[in-house]
C-alpha cells in the first residue's frame, strides 16, 4: 500500500502527453497530425482511464485504512523561506479525482463523435488533456502555492475552452467575461494566501491549520486580519464555483461547446470552489464569521440560481443556473460545518449534471439536422416540442437526471439533497424555508425544460422522407395534435396575437410576449405560432450516433446507483462515510450516528413532497393538455385579460422579466463598473492631453518666448551693458540700505 502512494505523484501528468505531442506534431509535422487527427481520441481516453483505475485503487485503500498520505519536497531554501512542492492523497483528493477521470472519460468519448466535423477537433482534445492535468494538479497540491498554480492553469483552460469557436464574437466575450470575472476572484485569493503566510509562516496545509489554531487560541493574532485573509481566500472560490456576485460568467460560458459544459461547467472546474473550501475548511471552522459568510453566499446563490433559471430559453443556460443554485447547496452545506453531505451532493450532482448537459448536446446535435436551423435556434426550447418519438434514447437519459436533480427517490442527488435540506432546519429556521423553497423551484424548472423539449407535437415545416409536406406553419405547441382544425385556429390566433401590442413578457400570463432575433415573432406560455415566408424543406430530428449514446447510458448508471454510497440509515451501506473518516476526524467533527428508516423516510417525505408540487406546476402549465380545451375559446384564453388580473399580470411579468434578465445583475454591472471604469479612462485621457501635456508644452512655449525676447535685448553695445550692470546694483544697494523703499 506503501509503495502505491508513493507513486500518487504521476496522477496529474499521465494526460500531458498528449498535448505536448499534438503540439509538437502540428509544429513539425502539420498536414500528417490533420490527417490522422482522429487518432488522438484513442490516447486520450486511454491515458484517463489509467488515470481512473489508480485513483480508484487509492480510494479502495482509504475506505479500508482511514489514512492521510502526504509527500513533500523542498524546492527553494532561502534562509527562514522554503517553498516545498508535493502532492497528498486523502479523501478528498480520491473523490475528485474520480470525478474528473470518470466524467472526463464519458466527455470524451462522446466528444469523439461530436466534434468529429469541427476543424478544431485535435485542439479540442489538446485543451481537454491539459485542462485534466491541471485539474488533476489541482486536487492532489499540498500547499497553498501549488493550489493557486494549478488554479490559474486551471482558468487559463477555461479560458481557451470557452472560446473554442473565437471566431465568433459572442464567444470570444464570453471567454473574455469568465476571464475578466475570476481574476477577480483570483486576485482576492492571492492576497489570502500571502496573508496567511504572513501569520503562520508557512503554505503548508497541516501546518497552517495548527499554528492557526494556537494562535487564535492563544489570542496573539488580529482577529480583523484573519478574518480578512480568509474573507479573500472565500472570493477565489466564489469566482470559480460561480457563486453571487461573481456568478455572471457562468451563463455565458455556455457559448463554448457542449461537452466543455458537461466537463468543466458543470462536474469539474466549477467545483474547484467547493474543493478550496472543502480542504480549508479546518481553516475556515475556526472563523465562525466566514462560516456565517460561506453560508449566507451559499443561501443566496441556491435562491439566486433556481429563480432566474425560470425564464431561460436557451436550454443550456437553463442548466447552467440549476449547476449554479447546486453548487449554492454544497457552498450552504460547508457554511453550516456538514462536509460529509456536501461533498456527497458534489458526487452525486456532477453525474446527474453532466448526464444532462451531454443530453442537451444530443438534443442540439438532433436539431442542427433540421435545415435552416442556426446554432442559436437549435438551442431555444421555445422551438424545440415533440421530440420524444425523435430520440428516445436521449429522452430517457435526460428524464433519469431531472428526476434525479429534483431530489425524487431513489435517484442520486434525492439522498444528498435531502441531507442538506435536513441540515439546515438545525442551523436556521429561514436558510431551510428558502432552501425547501427552492428544491421546489428546482422541480419546477427542470421539468419546464424537460417538458418543452420533449413534449408537446414537433410541427415544423417538415419535408418528410416521402416528399410530402405537412403544414407552411411552424408550430410548436403543448396542447398536443390537432390537425387541420387546429390550424384554422391557429390562423385565427396569429392574427390576434399580432393585433397585440403588448410588450410584457410571462411564463403563464395571459398576454402576449415580446420576442428576440432568435425567438419567434411571438411567444406565448402554450401556444407559439410562426409563419415563414420562405419556405424551405427541413428534415425530421434523428437519434445521436452509439459514441453519444454511450456516455449517456453510462452516466444514467451512475445517476441511479451513485446515491447508494451514502445511505445514511445503514452503517454497513454508507461507504461514503466510512471513506470520509479521516478528514471528518481532522475536522474534530464527531461521525454521524446510523438513523432509524422510518424516520429518516418520514423527514423524507416532506422534501419529496415540494419536489412533486413543483412538477405538478411545471406538467399543469406546460404538459399537452389541447384535448381538454378543444371546446373552449382559446382566444378569450390567451389574449383578453380582466380588470381584477392586471395586477396579477403585471407581477408576473415584472417577475418573468426579472428573471429572464439575469435579475438586471449584468446591466447593474455594465452600467456601474464597466461604464465607471470607462469614464475614469476618459478622465485620465483627459488629464494627461490636458495637464501633463499641457505642462510640458507650456514649459517648451514659454521657453521659445522667453528666448525669443532676450535676444532682441543683447544688441552688441558695451556702454548699455555697463548702464543695465549699474542700474540693477543701484536698486540692490538702494533695497539694502533703505528697507523703506
């Protein structure tokens, strides 16, 4: 076991072989590489896999000894400074290194198939590899130094990965935005980190957590400092798991391609916050202000996330504010002190998520066949319905890991969520009414998407296989079929809705809504109606090829099994706990007791129970219900409104618009900071033509004149030399002598 951890140290640089010879064989070999370039999938799933299999023979070890093993070596000595690199291996280390190799195997191969016609396939793959050393490096650092060495590689793979496709603008601004906003959080870490050294001595972990300990015990350090450098280490991690305030890059993120999102965005990078808290946690346990701190981030952005998640229409922001209010959770878990059931969720979320990002690539990948469909189309739910019959497959995946991110038994994420939510009863009344709340709100949401994009009748202007065309409209609806009489309604409904000018917006208002370029001209909570004036053939939506389908099934596996490592009423079956012993030991924190069944099914029963109101909504207002209307007016329905709802109208879309907005948090920003920033720049322009400029050039003019005057006065003459000599020291005498004058 000994000699295992001894060679622990290669975990972070198996995957750097590939890069490095993708790069040297685009240097020196260039048209070769191109041809053969779907080769280098093969090393790189090979070389994780590895990767995978000694992680997870370190984790067998750990859950059977309960050990901590650490390495270090000394790489500069300078009298009291020594800086030691190294690498430790416990829990923690094991657990994410699982995440990435698994998820990272799964992202790859399904990245195979879905960057196979994309000119940048071997840089994808080339970023990919580096991005999994460094993550790696991350998660296995012994110090703080090392941390934030990897953490910058780390970002600088997001960076290049987010703006894959550079040559479009938005995603060269996205990439710009996350680059901009985690230097933020960045440089707030740095500074943590050189503060502590400054107190402790020392960028060790175990040493920093006990020469912390005995001074704060001891009380010979400033409460306000430590506080301060600890507030600036938290900043890092709320940059990186894109927690409020600094949560405005994640969203954006998104323009990069798919897989990126399943990998970094939603299982790896992003929890690399959840990881710097998790491992400074003994740090920060001692702190009981950044505890209160970390949970009330943590409340917020769980809040945060799941409200404006309601609104999107691109199915990947969709998904990328539900990984942000996750990842609220696991920050409010370690707020309260309960490391076990974060990093439990951690585990079970990153399988769940990534399972539904690689689904909504198939569903894109499925909708990009459709003719005349751009990229920002076949990501709109708006225009997606019916694809069920389509891509079954998919469909199922998809439900398995919205079922599970709603928190329904026995599905993974149900035993993490619901252990967090217990948590917060203990800790306060008000975080655990939010965070019930928002399990609802979770419910709903995701079974918003899953239903818009699944359900309902795919009418698009199709061509099918026979030739024969079905219908000039493009009609995605949730009330179902309704053939030709539909139709006549639904010309009957487009000319009133085009009658209205009402510029509100709602997601079950009854008034009509305002579109954008990539919507269509109207958008109604049920019923949308196109009519497209060129008509062109489209083709039907096909099933992804078996290479993603594959990752799909794999990580449903993981979706409906990976909850089992941490039942909570069953000592023998919670593994997680026994695997999380010697950190939770390092902690102080005494092991959780096995629970009584029936009473932890009983406290159960209430979280189950918000999830399924949430759904109950979420199916009321967007399952295909058209057969139990078809005698109702439909358009008293949607388009008349009566006195006693304007209110309530206008609450709605007030709040929908809020929510579609991002809550005015980016205009805040562009507004506030950007355009402060901008208008000191133009003060500072200012100053320097004005007054720096002006200084010098005016020192230069004076000069001239000056010159330009004395030489008019030395005309040659000794006698007016001698008389100007004379006068001067006449006066000087006259000044000396009779102070009077």
């Amino acid at each position: 076991m000994e000699q295992t951890y001894q060679y622990a140290w290669i975990i972070p640089f198996v995957p750097l072989p590939v890069p490095m010879l993708i790069g040297v064989g685009l240097l020196l070999f260039p048209t070769a590489t191109k041809n053969l370039r779907r080769m280098w999938a093969f090393p790189s799933i090979l070389l994780l896999s590895i990767v995978m299999i000694f992680s997870m023979n370190l984790s067998i070890q750990q859950i059977n000894s309960s050990c901590i093993y650490q390495y270090v070596w000394s790489w500069t000595i300078n009298n009291d400074f020594s800086l030691e690199f190294g690498y430790l291996i416990d829990p923690l280390t094991s657990i994410m290194s699982i995440l990435i190799t698994t998820v990272g195997i799964m992202v790859l191969i399904y990245s195979d198939n879905y960057m196979a016609h994309d000119q940048g396939y071997l840089r994808f793959f080339a970023y990919m590899s580096f991005f999994s050393t460094s993550m790696l490096g991350l998660v296995t650092s012994s110090n703080l130094i090392q941390i934030y060495i990897f953490w910058e590689l780390v970002g600088m793979c997001s960076y290049l990965l987010i703006g894959f496709w550079f040559t479009r603008p938005i995603a060269a601004n996205a990439c710009q935005k996350a680059f901009v906003t985690n230097r933020v959080g960045d440089f707030g870490l740095l500074l943590g980190i050189l503060g502590f050294y400054w107190i402790t001595g020392s960028f060790e972990f175990r040493d920093l957590f006990e020469i912390l300990n005995n001074l704060i015990y001891n009380n010979k350090v400033n409460s306000s400092f430590v506080t301060l450098c600890a507030a600036l280490l938290f900043t890092g991690a709320v940059a990186k798991s894109a927690q409020f305030p600094l949560h405005v890059w994640l969203p954006d993120a998104m323009e990069g391609p798919t897989p990126i999102s399943a990998l970094i965005h939603a299982a790896t990078m992003v929890a690399a916050g959840i990881f710097l808290v998790a491992r400074l946690l003994p740090l920060f346990i001692v702190i009981p202000y950044i505890m209160n701190l970390i949970s009330f981030i943590g409340i917020i952005t769980v809040l945060l996330g799941a409200t404006l998640a309601l609104a999107q229409k691109d199915i990947k922001r969709g998904l990328a504010y539900s990984t942000m209010s996750q990842l609220g959770y696991m920050m409010l878990a370690l707020g309260m002190g309960s490391y076990r059931s974060a990093l439990f969720h951690l585990i079970t979320h990153a399988y769940s998520k990534a399972l539904l990002f690689l689904g909504s690539g198939s569903i894109i990948h499925s909708m990009e066949t459709i003719v005349g469909y751009s990229p920002d189309k076949s990501q709109n739910m708006v225009l997606m319905g019916g694809l069920t019959k389509h891509v079954p497959i998919t469909q199922i995946s998809f439900l398995l890991g919205t079922i599970s991110l709603c928190g329904i038994p026995p599905l993974a994420c149900f035993w993490s969520k619901d252990e967090i939510l217990n948590d917060t009863w203990l800790y306060s009344p008000i975080f655990a009414i939010i965070a019930w709340t928002t399990a609802g709100l979770t419910a709903f949401y995701m079974f918003r998407i899953y239903l818009l994009t699944f359900e309902g009748h795919l009418n698009v202007h199709f061509q099918n296989y026979s030739g024969k065309q079905n219908t000039p409209f493009y009609s995605i609806s949730l009330w179902g079929k309704g053939g030709s009489k539909r139709i006549n309604k639904n010309f009957r409904l487009l000319n009133l809705l085009k009658m209205n000018n009402s510029q509100s917006s709602s997601f079950f208002s009854k008034k009509t809504y305002r579109s954008d370029k990539n919507v269509r001209n109207r958008v109604g909570p049920f019923i949308t109606i196109v009519h497209f004036e060129n008509k062109k053939d489209y083709s039907y939506p096909y099933e992804s090829d078996n290479t993603m389908l594959f990752p799909l099934l794999v990580l449903g596996i993981f979706t409906l099994f990976v909850g089992s490592l941490g039942i909570p009423f069953n000592q023998e079956l919670d593994i997680l706990t026994k695997w999380l012993t010697p950190s939770i030991n390092l902690l102080h924190q005494k092991l959780n007791d096995s629970i009584d069944s029936y009473e932890f099914w009983k406290d159960a029963i209430f979280s189950v129970s918000i999830a399924y109101f949430g759904i109950f909504i979420a199916s009321f207002l967007y399952k295909p219900i058209y057969s139990s209307f078809q005698n109702f007016d439909l358009i008293n329905l949607f388009v008349k409104t009566s006195p006693k709802r304007s209110l309530w109208d206008k609450i709605l879309n007030g709040l929908y618009n809020w929510s579609y907005n991002r809550a005015y948090i980016d205009a805040f920003y562009t507004t506030s900071l950007t355009g402060a920033v901008r208008g000191l720049t133009q003060l500072t322009h200012c100053f320097d033509r004005q007054v720096i400029d002006g200084i010098t050039n005016g020192v230069g003019v004076i000069s001239f004149f000056v010159g330009e005057g004395i030489k008019y006065v030395g005309g040659g003459r000794i006698s007016s030399y001698l008389f100007f000599y004379l006068s001067c020291v006449s006066i000087f005498l006259l000044a000396l002598y009779f102070p009077v004058f």
